[in-house]
C-alpha cells in the first residue's frame, strides 16, 4: 500500500481522533468512514426533481391530510 502525507489543521486531527471507534483505529479508516457516509448523503438529480414537485404541490393545496388518507384507506389512526 502506498502511503502520503497530508497536512491538516490541530483541531481537524483532534476531530478525526474523536471519530476512532477503537485507538488502533487508522486514520486512513476514519476517512474513508466518512466519506462513505457523504455518498449516501447526496441526492440524486431524481430525487432532487421529486422533491421540487413535491414542494410545488404543497405550495399550490394539491395534497390531502393523513386523517383523509387514513379515512380512505380503512386505516384507524
């Protein structure tokens, strides 16, 4: 495995250091943690596209009420 050097700030390694599970943890684990976590994080441009015309539908009264929803589908809240 190859290795390098990267130059960070104190209190960014003291922030890595508060994210180890274990101390023999390594930071190279820590990383990429993190930036697995991130990818699941992004939406995509579908969903982004959803979300708008969920929003629009909000600001123009096209949604009904859970108690409505409920009422329709025989559901008991």
């Amino acid at each position: 495995m190859s290795k390098t050097t990267i130059q960070i700030k104190k209190d960014t390694l003291n922030k890595l250091k508060h994210l180890k599970s274990h101390s023999r943890q390594s930071y190279d684990e820590v990383i990429n943690i993190i930036v697995d976590e991130s990818y699941d994080e992004i939406l995509s441009e579908k969903e982004i596209t959803e979300i708008k015309n969920a929003l629009d539908n909000v600001k123009k009264g096209k949604v009904k009420s859970i108690e409505k929803v409920a009422e329709e589908l025989g559901v008991k809240l």
